[in-house]
C-alpha cells in the first residue's frame, strides 16, 4: 500500500512535465507563427472544443441504441434499460495560414454524403469563407475550411536551386481551398496558356523554368513573339538556362521549329534501341535522353494568316503555315519520345493557335478572359456549365495570376493562384544552373555512341 501510495507524486510528477513540456511547444509555435497561422491556431481550439455539440445540431451523430459491454454486464434485470449512446465522429484539426483541416471518422449513416451536406453549416459555424469535403481513404473524410480566400492572397515563391524529385509534376501553386495543385507532365505532349494581357500567364511559366532548370534532366528551348532579341523581354533573364531561343523573325522560328522536329525523328528512330521501350515516359528523363521542352510564347505571332497577293506576304503565309504543321508534328508526335510543348497566346481561339494543334493539347490553363468566347476557346465548351469557375470573372487585380483549369479527377473546374517569382530570383537560379544546358541532339549523339553507334538507326519497316 505504502509503494503505491508513493508511486502517486511520481506519476503525478510526470504528468506535470509532461503538460509543461506540450504547453511550451505550443506556445513557442504560436509565437513562431505569422500572423494567419495565429488564427487558424486559435480557430482550430474552437473547433475541438464545440465539435461534440456543432456535430449534433448538423446532424453528424448516430445513436446507438445497443448497450455497451459493460452496460450490459452492470445492467439489472429489473432495472431500467441502458441510455441509448450518442456517438461523434472523432476529428483531428491541424492549422495553417488559411484556416483549418479536419480530418474526421465516418459512422454508420454519416459518411461523405452527409458531412458535404453539412459543409455550409460547418463553414458558418467555424467562421470560414467557405468549406470542402473530401474522401480520405475507406471510412475517412478531410474537411478543408478557409477564413481567408487564397486566390485573393498574393503569394510568392522563391527557388530553391535544387533538382525536383518527381520530374513528372508540375506545381502550379494553390486552389481555392490552399491545396496545392500539381499537374502531371508525364505522356503529355502539349499545354495551352491563354488569358489577358498581365494576367500572370508569363509569370506562371516563369515558375516552371526556374523549378526544373537545376535539373539537367530538362532542356527548354523558347520562341517569344513579344520580341526580337534574347536581351529583351520577360525571359531575359532566363536565356543562359535555355539551349535555344529566338524572337518574333519567323525565319528564325521556323528553323528551331524544323530543329526540333529532327530531333523527334531522330528520337523516335532510336527509342527502342537506346531505351528499350517505345515510351520515354516508361523509364523517365534522364541527362543523355532529357524531357524536351519548346515555350512558344503569343504562339499567334508565328501562325497568324497572311492574306496578300504580293511576293513578301506570299512568303510569311507560307512560313506561318509551315510553322503550323511542324508544331503539330511535336504534339502529336512528340509525346512518347519526350518533347512537351507549352503553348502561350492572349487568346486560343482557332485564328491564334489552329484547331488541329490547340485540340491536341491534354491540359489547358486559363488566366483572366474579357469574353465568354475566349474562355470556351481555351477551357472547352462545358465552361459554360459553370459560370462561377469561369476566367471572366476573373478580370479583377486581385484575381491577378489566378487560372482555371480542368483537373483530371475532379467535377468542374479547380480555379488555382499561382505564385509570383522575382526577376532577381530568375536570374539567380539561371546563371547557377547555366552549366547544364545542353542541346538534345548533342544528348542523343553521346548515347548513340556509348551504345556502340555513330547514327541513328533507320526506323524498321513492316510490309
């Protein structure tokens, strides 16, 4: 009895520090956290401590009428029956600078169904802009409430400058709930970017280059309608990282076009032999066989019509309709060999980008439109089901660097705020990753080599 008795300021003791020690954590997180996280912290308090009675005026219990084992084995005869137990989901809440995520347990008649039935409840009752749920795996949902908009919260990125691990994703930044959105790169053989004007559709690519140039996996070439000169324009400062590039001289536009064109023959003739496989995607980018990709930026520039009778425009129309159909080549045919072609115009409708290569394209981005017709040209017709998620109503400078874009998995369209990366940042990541810029040809030349071969094989022919 004595050994138990001073066995209790011990366990007592430890109980003490250990509260100590989690009130200390807790609060050096809180003072750690910027101002946002500070609320969420304080919101997601409330949201444990009410959730036992939110949970029953939404309707998220179940009683159980059958006793507990020990009801029953405490229960009389002769004594009145067991209380029904009420039972509540149990929730974990974790904090960030948007709001709260809920991970909460399902019960027999409340699932998925009903806490989405639930979620503008839910959203009142937390004080939030607005509420999601999700599937979390078998007998689990996330619930994601947000007190403040993402897409009206300028966010920046700063590259690291070092290689991504997953050279198939692309991160374009957050939705409208703070997930963040990744799109995948991997059999993707063309990406439209359309939206106004200083919409954000330059500094969205932007991003792109800056994450994959520390990666000698990846080899950019660009062709810019907006200038003549590598010096000039948002990718100046880009260029070192970028094996070729040109301006709005469509002769110049047409030779890189026809360059890359080459390439993908020569890869496609190869593959095989030097990879093993008929799909790059099947073993990934590597240094000597890296993902290709070719920036076309106001892609209208370079396939606009010329209509004229006299020898120069006879000439453009000619060049512009050749650009055309060597473009097409890479996105229709690029995709197994690894080529990627990004696609940029103020507007896709077909007079910018032609049908026959804009339609090809599996993923299609849209920054703010002024027309309906736009919007449609760049997201598709079903656009217009969904009037809320349109690019239209995105003309606001606050929705600045904002798409919408159709997410593979997902009813609709998913509205996403990509973050803005600083000139001074480009230049950093450029010149430090400058030293892996490589052309693809030289690439496929060195393999070809090593494989014991100065060529490339012929294609086979099968009667």
């Amino acid at each position: 009895m004595e050994a138990v008795m001073g066995c209790a300021p011990d366990a007592l003791l430890v109980a003490v520090v250990l509260a100590g020690v989690w009130l200390l954590v807790t609060v050096l997180r809180y003072v750690r956290a910027d101002r946002g996280t500070r609320v969420s912290m304080r919101q997601a308090v409330r949201v444990r401590w009410g959730w036992v009675r939110l949970a029953r005026m939404a309707g998220l219990t179940v009683t159980d009428k059958t006793p507990g084992l020990l009801a029953q084995i405490t229960a009389s005869k002769d004594g009145p029956a067991p209380t029904p137990r009420v039972l509540t989901p149990r929730i974990k809440v974790k904090p960030d600078r948007f709001g709260v995520i809920v991970r909460a347990r399902t019960l027999p008649q409340v699932g998925l169904e009903e806490y989405q039935k639930s979620a503008r409840f839910l959203a009142d009752a937390w004080r939030c802009t607005r509420v999601s749920v999700l599937p979390d795996g078998p007998g689990r949902v996330v619930i994601r409430g947000v007190r403040s908009d993402p897409l009206t919260t300028p966010t920046a990125h700063r590259p690291t400058g070092r290689p991504p691990t997953d050279l198939t994703c692309w991160e374009l930044g957050v939705d409208e709930y703070a997930a963040r959105v990744c799109v995948s790169l991997a059999n993707v053989p063309g990406v439209t970017v359309a939206g106004v004007p200083g919409a954000g559709k330059t500094s969205g690519v932007n991003k792109f280059v800056c994450d994959f140039a520390p990666s000698a996996s990846v080899q950019i070439a660009t062709a810019d309608g907006k200038v003549s000169r590598a010096s000039e324009g948002d990718y100046a400062d880009l260029v070192k990282r970028m094996f070729a590039f040109c301006g709005d001289d469509l002769d110049e536009a047409n030779a890189l076009f026809k360059r890359l064109v080459e390439l993908r023959k020569r890869r496609s003739a190869a593959i095989r032999d030097v990879l093993g496989v008929k799909n790059m995607w099947h073993v990934g980018p590597s240094p000597e066989w890296p993902l290709t990709v070719l920036i076309i930026d106001e892609a209208h520039t370079f396939f606009r019509e010329y209509k004229g009778s006299d020898a120069t425009t006879k000439r453009l129309a000619a060049l512009t309709a050749e650009n055309a159909r060597l473009v097409e080549d890479l996105v229709k045919k690029g995709r197994s060999v690894g080529i990627l072609v990004i696609l940029i115009s103020q507007k896709t409708t077909g007079d910018a980008i032609p049908t026959f290569i804009r339609d090809v394209c599996p993923v299609g981005l849209s920054f703010a439109q002024k027309t309906v017709e736009a919007a449609v040209a760049a997201l598709g017709e079903d656009i217009r089901n969904w009037p809320d998620a349109s690019p239209v109503t995105l003309q606001d400078p606050a929705y600045v660097g904002v798409a919408v874009m159709a997410m593979q998995g997902r009813p609709g369209y998913t509205r996403i705020r990509t973050p803005y990366v600083s000139d001074a940042d480009a230049a950093r990541v450029a010149e430090e990753t400058s030293q892996l810029t490589a052309d693809p040809d030289l690439c496929l030349d060195a393999l070809l080599r090593s494989t014991g071969r100065t060529t490339t094989p012929l294609p086979s022919l099968t009667k």
